[in-house]
C-alpha cells in the first residue's frame, strides 16, 4: 500500500501542465518554513513579467507547483542557492499552475523542472529534484565570460 501512494505521489507530478486539476490536499498553501516567518530569496515569476526578469544576466528558474511533492524538495535547495549566490546571479520561480504560458513556451512537462538562463536564452535544463552543488557549478559556468556556455537543451 505505502509503495503504491509513493508511486502515486510521483507520478502525480509528471502530468501535462496544461491538463492537471490536482486538488490541494494543504488547502492551497506552500510548504513555508517557520510558519511563513522566513524571507525567501526567491522571486515568483509570472507570466506577465517572465520575459522581463530573465532578459538580461544569469538566472536560474524552479518551475514548480505547490501540490509536487518532489518540488517541495526542491524548494529549500534553490533557496540554499539563492543564499549562495547572492546578488551575482538571479534565482527566480514560476508557478506553473498560475503562469502556463510561461510553462508552456519551456516545454515544462514534469515538475520540478530547472532551467538555467543566459540574457534570455536557455542554456540548460534540470529535471527532477537537482542538488544545490550541481545547480551552483551551472551558475557559475554560465557566469564565467572566458568559456562559452554551450547551449545543452
């Protein structure tokens, strides 16, 4: 029985965004730290500021849903980068329940989904819950000037 939930629990956030209709079993609320006390590093996207956002340096996007167990995961990892990347990098995130043209202009089709931007242009992407080590090594080669960053989508 518990393999069978897990296994629901996971399949439940690789679904089409565009045909979900997942019932919010907190009542719609996020997991928040100390009772929603802590500040998040991390801005919410939404459609209408998307393309503004990510124009211009390098910015780390969580493409993400409230009710995805694996993105609640994720959450504190983009947070800890965020903290680790201060001012020098953008990390942002992007309900995809709320902002679907955005998750559908990327392709997201399974959640959590990281894309990592270069002045707007994808240079890499990260599916599924992706370590904070990982994250900050992408960050910081798309930062470096001296080497190109190969586009890998």
């Amino acid at each position: 029985m518990k393999q069978t939930i897990k296994a629901l629990m996971i399949i439940g956030c690789v679904v089409s965004i565009t045909g979900c209709n997942k019932v919010l079993s907190d009542g719609g609320k996020a997991a928040s730290g100390a009772e929603g006390k802590s500040v998040s590093r991390v801005a919410e996207l939404i459609d209408a500021n998307f393309a503004e956002q990510t124009a211009q340096g390098v910015v780390l996007v969580d493409f993400w849903a409230p009710w995805c167990g694996p993105c609640r995961t994720q959450g504190p990892i983009v947070e800890k980068v965020a903290a680790q990347l201060g001012d020098t990098a953008k990390v942002l995130k992007v309900n995809v329940d709320q902002a679907r043209q955005s998750a559908l202009k990327f392709e997201i089709s399974s959640i959590p989904t990281l894309i990592l931007l270069k002045n707007g242009v994808p240079v890499k992407r990260f599916e599924g819950v992706t370590q904070a080590d990982e994250l900050m090594a992408a960050v910081k080669a798309a930062m470096d000037v001296t080497s190109p960053v190969k586009k890998e989508m």
